[in-house]
C-alpha cells in the first residue's frame, strides 16, 4: 500500500525527493532534538497523483487525519477546538528551493467561534482577530482565487479611514470588522461562503498547495532554474506558533555564516512582535539578529546552540527561519543556504580546514563558473540604472568605456590613453584590432559564438552580442535603441557582459583580487586563498591535462601563468592578418611558381618569428600549431568594396587599377556559397602549392632555433579538416619531407608529432583508419557540432536557437555545451577506434567546449588526456578537471 504521510519523527533529510526540502530538513531537525512544532508531511508523491487525476489520492484524507489525532494529542487539545484551538500552518516545499513561488496558508483552525477561545487563552485579543484575518485573506486568495489586491485595497481603506500608517496600530475591533468585510469579499467574488470548519479548511488548504506547483510563477521559475517540471511538491502541515504575541515573541531569518563573504558568525534580521512573513516582506523594518542578544539573551544563547548544531550536522552554511514565542524558541525551517561565489570558496576552504568535510568535499562544493565569477571585474551593483539594452551575455565581466564604432577610431582612441567600448553590427577578423584595443565589444547581431564572441571570450574581453534592441549606423558613428536613445560617438557606455547589459554612462567597477592572484601569486585576501585552495587540490586529483589555445607569445605565457601545461591550439591565420596580408594576397594572385614563392619565402621568417616567440614562451611544454584553416578569400578585401571601387574609378573614366581588377577577378574566381563548407583546412593545402612546405619550414625552423638557444621546444603540426585518412597520409608526407629537409639543412633532427583534428563525423566515422597516420587527435567540436547538427555557427544561434531552447530541443547551446548524445557519441567512437588502432594515441579538445565546466566533465568519462580552451579559461578547466574526478 502507497504511503502518503509521514510524521517528522519518521523522515530525515535523505528523503527530499518525497518529503520536499523543507520537510525533509524539519525532519531530521526533530531528529536531531532541536524544538520544532510538531507535524507531518504529505508526499510529493499525492502531490503528483493529485495533479495527475484531479482527486484525491484514495486513503490520504484518512492518513492525514491519523497523523493529525498524532499532533492534536500532543498538543492536548485539537483543531480549532472552541475553547483552545490548536492551529497549523499548511505550507508548500518542493525538492529543490523554490523560496516564495508557491502558497502557503497560517493559521488554519480559525472560524467565528474559535477566534473567541483564542482570544481568551491568550489574553490578547488584538493577536486573536489579527491571526484570523490573516488566515481569511490567505485562505481567501491562495484556496478560493480571490485577487489579493481586493483584499489589500480593503485594509489600505482602513488604514486611511483611522489615519494609521502600520498595521500594528490596527485595534482588535478594526481587525474583527477586517474578517467581515473580507468574508463578505470572498462570497461577493465566489459565490461562496469562507469555510467554518477547520478540517474542510485543512483539506482545501492541501489540495491548494498541490496546485500551487502549477502556479504561473512557480513555472517560470523551474523554466529559469532548470527544475524539472514532474517533481511536484510535497505539504508540510504544522503547529502554529506565534511570533506576533508581545513584546517576548517575534521572528526571524539567520544564516550561520555570511552567504554574501562566508565569514562565520551568526548573521541575520529578527523583528520582534511579528509573524515570519512579516519579516521577509520588508513590511517593517528588521534589526540585526546581534540586537536579539540584548532583547532575550537566553533565546540568542539557544539559537546560537542550534546554529551551530547545524552547522556541524549539515557540515555546510545552514540558513534557518524561526520564531520565538512569549520566549520560547521554535526552529521552523532549515536548508543548507544558498550564496555567492565568493562565500562558496570561503566556506569551502574554512570547512575543510577544521576537518568538517575532506578537501574532495571542499572542490565538490565549488564550481568553475563559480570561479569565472572570481576572475572578472565587477559593476557595483548598487550604482546600476535603467539599461539601455539587453543582449546575450557572451563574455562576462564589467568595462567602461566610450562607444567606437569601428577598429580604427577603437585604436586610434586607445593609443591616446582613452578606454572604449566597440560597438560593432557583428565582427569580423578585420576588427581584431579593435577588439584588442577595446574594454569590451558590443554588437547588434549574432549568437554566443558568434565571430565577436568567440574571440571576445578568448581574450578575455567583456562582450555583450545579439543586442537587437539596438540600431548600429556605422556610418552616422552612433547607434539608436528602442526606446529611442541616441548614443554618439565618444559617450560613455558600461557593458555588463555577464548579465547581458549595457547602461549610459560610466558604472564604477571593483576589481577582482583573485586576478591579481593568477598573474601574480599575490594572495590578497581569505577568498583569494580558498579559491587558490581549491585549484591546487583540483591539480592533485585530475587526470585531464589542460593546455591553452593561444596564437601569440603574450597568450601563451599568460596561459603559462594561469596553470596551462601547453598549448592545445595555436591557430596561424592571425599570423597572415594585418601587414601581412599585401604578401598574402600576392600568393593568392600569383600567376607563376616564382612569384608564389616569393610571396611564401617573404611570409616564412614573419611566421617563424612568431613560433619562436611561443616556442620560448611554452618552453619544455607541448605546442599544438595547426595549418592554415579557413578559406583564402577571407584574406581578400570584401567584394561589394572592391566591385565599387572599380565601378566609380570607371565612372570617372579613369581605368581601374590592374591591381584591383585583378583582385576582383580573383574574388570573384574564389567565392563560394558556402565557404565553411569549401576550400579550408587540409584541401586548402593539397591544392595551393607551397603553403604546407611553407609553414612546415617556419616551425621546424623555429624549432632548431630554439634547439641551439638551449631550449626545450615541443611543436607538434596539426592538419585540419581532415575526413578522410588520404587526405591526412598526404599532407602528412609532405610535412615529413620538410622536417627531414630541414633536419639534414641545419644539422639538428626535427622530430614533430604530425596529428589531425577531428572534426567532421566522417573523421570521427572512420577514426581507426585515420589513426594509421595521425599520431594525435584533437576533437574540433565548434566543427564538429555544426557538421553533426548542420547549424551554421554564423547564423542559427540567434536566429532560432533561443526558440528552440524555449521549446526544450534542447536545453543548453550545443555550440556551448556538448550535445552528449550526438556530438559527444562520434566523440565516443573515434576515442574507441583511434586508441584500438593506435594505443596510447594521444587525443585532446581544442573547441569552445573545451573550457565548458559540463563539458569538461564528459571529456574525463570520455576517457581524454587533455582538454584546451582560451587562456582565461583555464584555470576554470583545471578546477572541473579535478571536480570531474569525484
Ligand atoms: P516559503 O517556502 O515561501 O518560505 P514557508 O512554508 O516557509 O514558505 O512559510 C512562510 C512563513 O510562514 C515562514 O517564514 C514562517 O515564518 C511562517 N510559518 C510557517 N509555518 C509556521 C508555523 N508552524 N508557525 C509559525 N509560523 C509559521
Ligand atoms: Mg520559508
Ligand atoms: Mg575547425
């Protein structure tokens, strides 16, 4: 036989899923001996039966009946009983915290005749009538659907008529006039009478709690929360106790260390004379708990018992609700509380020090975002206004600065000492030094990985995309929202990349210490040290190494600071930006074998250059460089540009140059509708001579360059876009041939591992043949998902993804988090037959998941070596690295 009660003395704090958090948590707080009213606990399980049908699940109303006679016999006197009512509170409690989204009813029990009998054993008649109207208009709008605002309309009335300001100044006699007039409400709008007894009362007040979890804003909160919407609540029923009596009684909320900082010590509000809601509705104003120590020292010295009994008990931050009546102290809720990122590490740190939990406890109860959150700069919260847009918030942190609205006023501005923010339609790579000038990028368009985003976040730069609230005018240098602001070049502007905002003018900022800790070792403060703490156990537990993506010497050595062991990705199409895209666009134009060679041979030493640079920087470390990636029109000016530039030196009559005729030629020749899909990665170096020769000879060189300075250089070569094991046995011999030219040139052996991506399912499809070549993998899974998906990452992510999160295909970005089951399954398959192929294959991810705590998480039961993400990134992989081991 299905149970459906259960008495507090018979659950405990293991049966959440059953008994809702907060009745589990009374539970095993009456367990522990601490005083809690006593009562019972209707399942979730009813809860979800009711919901299903509509009814009653059979035999509950007989359950909670027995346990009732239970609390009424304790008590010695029962329900609503004339002369001395025993009265409950009927409140509502799901598995996870929902504080405040459903109903709860006070003071069931009360009826016409029972108000008197309350009167009367309290000696106070005011508490009587208060209690009860309380109890009308709970009842009134959570169980009959009366608007609440009728019912405050009313009192408001009132309060005016007997020139009050508080309620407390309302007399027994107002408040008995209150219950008529609400009762009167209640029939007017219903149709039907407030129920007189107490056991109808009980019923309904059950009843309305279960479909409270269906209620508008408990829904939206799951939605936002991720709760799963099946769980139900369960319904605590509970002798009332009375904070409301006198001057000896009140109410209050505690946390037993501070939730904002961690620091210990009791910490919170009490209001003396009131109910608990009284407390968290901010009707009256609160003293510091501290102040309860003058006003009933004897309550505070028990508190303080129970507080720490918690504290030992949960072995973490308890928060609790509690009452004290005529003296007496009730303890009427607890849960281990929730708290900021900050406190989270403190708390964590502090526990484990005085051996209250291990240290694999202390990093299971922190997180990587958690520490994302230690690293960026803040806004002070307090000094935020009205926004002027929202956006998705793609790279957080706080930056203040004036809008730009393109790369060059961003650089021009910078150089002279100014900071700005550059506000862009989307990105592309030509805005790259812009962005590196920048406090942070604010466009109109594109999704979190999108162009500005990506690298946004890879810089570490705050970054706010997909503003549509916004018109960027480029070319009038200002942009507009929708409420009509104008904002022109040079205002100030903040962008609040981890809520997705933007404000006028300038929000003053906080630094980050623990920043300041990971470029400096400099331990600033308690929270510096626990988040320090909590790495260095991380570092000691993980199997995952971790390795940056870095392009540039600067990059790589503050990856090196931020505990990279290499770097995972160095991408060398920044290496052919800027300057040197003149020597690029004459290897595209060239029209003989010379002409290219010389275009490579002047690209050669600039390249080499720069791997020495992050040779040195990685110095005894592995240094993943992949060839030249996406297409070569990307190299080449925009075609509209160029086809204009033509049409009006025409028009003029001059001939156009023969530079850019050609140019236009060979724009035109190149385009493709598709271009993700086209001339990259590995086919771009099977089918332009010379570029694999060329790159492979700047790295080998950087290498023995490197050798003869007494270095300890890694370089392994990484082709992309490989599909099919040909393509990648191709690419490979000519690496080969290049390292062992350069080895016999110099004299020096150049031994580089040569290794592919995967990043396509036909390479993931056919890892065990691609192994035979490939001495490492390292999952592209930006590529990998789009191809999987066939979602262009350009395009979708702000088009229809938010749709599609809204509908629940899925529930997180793919492009964010790996899709486990699609992505992540080819991931499964290639790891399988790649190390069958070739045991010991070293296989890594180099993707934007790569610093996604969830995804980092799949990598280790995966079975990787590694995982590499941008350099800010780092020390969160690190932490989930260690935390993916618990
Ligand atoms: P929530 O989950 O929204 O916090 P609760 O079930 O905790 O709702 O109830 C709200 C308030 O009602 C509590 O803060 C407490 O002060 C008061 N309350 C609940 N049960 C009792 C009780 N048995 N005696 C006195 N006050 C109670
Ligand atoms: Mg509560
Ligand atoms: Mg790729």
């Amino acid at each position: 036989m299905v149970r459906y009660v259960y008495d507090f003395a018979e659950g405990g704090r293991d049966m959440a899923d059953l008994l809702g958090g907060k009745g589990a948590n009374l539970a095993e707080m009456t367990r522990l001996g601490l005083p809690v009213p006593p009562g019972f606990t209707v399942t979730t399980e009813a809860c979800r039966a009711f919901l299903a049908t509509g009814a009653e699940p059979e035999g509950m109303t007989a359950e909670i009946s027995r346990h009732l006679t239970a609390v009424e016999r304790a008590a010695g006197r029962s329900l609503g009983q004339r002369d001395d009512p025993l009265l409950l509170s009927v409140r509502s409690g799901a598995r996870f915290s929902m504080p405040g989204m459903m109903e709860t009813v006070l003071d069931i029990g009360l009826n016409d005749e029972s108000v008197q009998g309350l009167a009367k054993t309290s000696g106070n008649e005011r508490f009587a009538w208060d209690s009860y109207r309380r109890l009308v208009q709970m009842f009134g709008s959570t169980v009959m659907g009366v608007d609440t605002a009728l019912f405050e309309g009313t009192i408001t009335l009132l309060k005016e008529a007997r020139e009050v300001q508080d309620d407390v100044q309302l007399d027994a006699g107002d408040l008995a006039w209150l219950v008529e007039t609400y009762k009167s409400l209640i029939r007017d709008e219903t149709g039907q009478d407030f129920p007189q007894s107490p056991a109808e009362q009980l019923r309904l007040a059950v009843l309305a709690v279960f479909r409270s979890w269906n209620g508008e804003r408990a829904r939206l909160y799951r939605k936002r929360e991720h709760i799963p919407e099946d769980l139900g609540t369960a319904v605590t029923v509970q002798r009332m106790v009375f904070g409301n009596l006198g001057a000896d009684s009140g109410s209050g909320v505690a946390f037993t260390r501070d939730p904002a900082t961690g620091r210990p010590g009791l910490y919170g509000d009490y209001l003396s004379n009131a109910q608990g809601e009284d407390v968290v509705a901010g009707i009256r104003n609160t003293v510091p708990l501290t102040d309860l120590e003058r006003l009933d020292p004897e309550s505070y010295r028990r508190l303080c018992d129970h507080m720490g009994t918690l504290e030992r008990h949960y072995r973490d931050l308890c928060d609790i609700e509690f009452t004290i009546e005529r003296g007496t102290l009730w303890m009427l809720q607890t849960r281990v509380g929730k708290r900021t990122a900050e406190a989270a590490f403190a708390i964590a740190a502090e526990l484990a020090e005085e051996g209250l939990i291990t240290p694999d406890e202390a990093l299971a109860r922190v997180s990587g975002d958690g520490l994302a959150r230690l690293m960026f700069p803040r806004f002070d919260t307090a000094a935020t206004g009205d926004a002027l847009a929202h956006g998705i918030p793609a790279s957080p942190g706080a930056a203040v600065g004036a809008a730009v609205f393109d790369s060059a006023e961003a650089v021009r501005r910078a150089a002279a000492g100014e900071k700005v923010v550059l506000v862009r339609q989307e990105t592309t790579p030509d805005d790259l030094p812009g962005m590196l000038a920048a406090q942070a990028v604010l466009t109109s368009r594109g999704g979190k990985t999108s162009h500005a985003a990506v690298v946004a976040r890879g810089m570490g730069k705050v970054c706010v995309c997909g503003a549509e609230e916004l018109t960027v005018n480029t070319d009038a240098r200002r942009f507009t929202t929708r409420a009509g602001t104008v904002v022109e070049e040079g205002t100030v502007v903040s962008v609040d990349g981890s809520a997705g905002a933007v404000y006028l003018g300038g929000v003053p900022l906080v630094a980050s210490a623990f920043m300041r800790y990971l470029e400096t070792g400099e331990q600033a403060d308690g929270i510096v040290a626990a988040g320090a703490r909590a790495l260095r156990h991380a570092d000691a537990v993980r199997r995952l190494e971790v390795r940056a993506n870095a392009d540039t010497p600067e990059d790589a050595a503050r990856a090196r600071r931020f505990g990279a062991q290499g770097i995972g990705l160095c991408r060398t199409e920044h290496m052919f930006l800027g300057e040197r895209r003149k020597l690029v666009e004459e290897m595209i134009l060239a029209r003989t074998d010379a002409q290219r060679a010389r275009a490579l041979g002047a690209l050669l030493p600039l390249q080499r250059r720069d791997f020495v640079g992050i040779l040195e920087a990685m110095d005894g470390l592995p240094v993943t460089i992949r060839l030249l990636d996406p297409p070569l029109h990307e190299f080449l000016p925009d075609r509209t540009e160029l086809a204009v530039r033509v049409a009006t030196a025409d028009a003029r009559g001059e001939p156009p140059t023969a530079h850019d005729t050609e140019l236009l030629a060979a724009v035109d020749r190149m385009h493709e509708e598709n271009p993700m899909l086209g001339l990259r990665g590995v086919r771009l170096g099977l089918v332009v001579p010379g570029l694999v020769a060329m790159q492979v000879r700047a790295i080998a060189e950087a290498v023995v360059q490197r050798v003869r300075a007494g270095g300890a250089p890694h370089a392994e070569i990484m082709v992309p876009l490989v599909g099919a094991v040909e393509e990648l046995r191709l690419a490979r011999e000519e690496v080969e041939q290049v390292l062992a030219r350069i080895g016999e040139e110099t004299g020096v052996p150049v031994r580089c591992p040569v290794g592919t991506m995967i990043e396509l399912p036909r390479a993931a499809l056919t890892a065990g043949r691609i192994a035979e070549e490939a001495e490492f993998f390292s999952f592209g899974t930006n590529d990998l998902t789009q191809t999987a998906w066939g979602f262009s990452r350009d395009d979708v992510e702000a088009e229809f993804f938010a749709a599609y999160l809204d509908k629940g295909v899925f529930t997180a970005s793919p492009f964010e988090t790996i899709d486990r089951d699609g992505v992540g399954r080819l991931v499964r398959i290639a790891v399988d037959e790649g190390r069958a192929a070739r045991p010991g294959l070293t296989i890594g991810v180099c993707g934007e998941h790569g610093g996604d705590p969830e995804s980092v998480h799949f990598f280790h039961a995966a079975g990787l070596d590694y995982v590499s993400c941008s350099p800010f990134r780092v020390p969160v992989a690190r932490l989930e690295a260690g935390r993916a081991t618990l």
